[in-house]
C-alpha cells in the first residue's frame, strides 16, 4: 500500500474518533435559574391568615443555615404576627407554588396577602426584626 493511502486511512480514522469524543462530551451548562420570592401570597395557604403579619420561612431539612433562619425567626412570633416553617419535603406544594427554587427565603406578608419584604438567603436576627418593625410602621 502507498504511504499517502496510509496518511489518508490514519487521517480519516483520527477524525472520525475526534468525531465520536466529542459527541460524547456533555452539554455546556445553563445559565443558572435566577432565584426569587413570590409578590403576593394567598394567606389561606399559611397558619393563621386572620393574623396582621406573617413571617414566612421557606426551608429544607438538609440546610444547616434554614435550621438557624427558623430559630432566629421564631423570636418574631406574637399575636400580630404569624410564623411558619414551610419545609420543602413537608410542604413541597407551597414550594412549587410560590416558585421558591433557593432556601432559605423569608417573606414577610401583610393581612392581604401583598409580600411588603423578603430576603434570599439568611437574614441576621437584626435585620429581620428591623424589616419587620420597619412595614409594620408603614
């Protein structure tokens, strides 16, 4: 066999190789989702609607930093505001419902339901009570 039908059988075996790896390599990754709160919430769907204020906590049991969300936000509760822990495998529904795609979000939610804060990601204890203190006023 002539050396250049040699080269052009390497050649054409190269490339279908360099063909099939990269069929095989995996897809170039998204763009990430970005993550939101949701405006407005129907009060029904939370523990007492009939309250003024509610304090939404939407968390995951494997978040280290949602366990520690929750218990700085329990110190808020009172009998003009309401609190709830909304875990994802517990309350998924909600989950889905108010789109809620990164824990720990925290909502705070008037009477009507209109979302007057929030935060993504954890709030320090001074910033969630200075939020709270500072709708309630509004």
């Amino acid at each position: 066999m002539p050396p250049i039908i040699i080269v052009l059988v390497v050649a054409l075996i190269a490339l279908g190789v360099g063909w099939y790896v990269q069929q095989q390599a995996p897809d170039a990754p998204t763009t990430p989702k970005t993550h939101t709160v949701p405006d407005q919430i129907d009060r029904s769907d939370f523990v007492q609607p009939t309250t003024p204020w509610l304090v939404a906590v939407f968390t995951s049991a494997t978040c280290e930093t949602c366990a520690k969300v929750w218990t700085s936000t329990q110190l808020v509760e009172s009998d003009e505001v309401a609190i709830q822990n909304v875990e994802v495998t517990a309350d998924k529904a909600l989950h889905d419902r108010y789109d809620i795609t990164a824990v720990p979000s925290v909502v705070i939610a008037d009477s009507q339901g209109i979302v007057q804060a929030s935060f993504l990601g954890p709030p320090t204890s001074a910033d969630l009570w200075a939020k709270l203190a500072e709708v309630r006023e509004a």
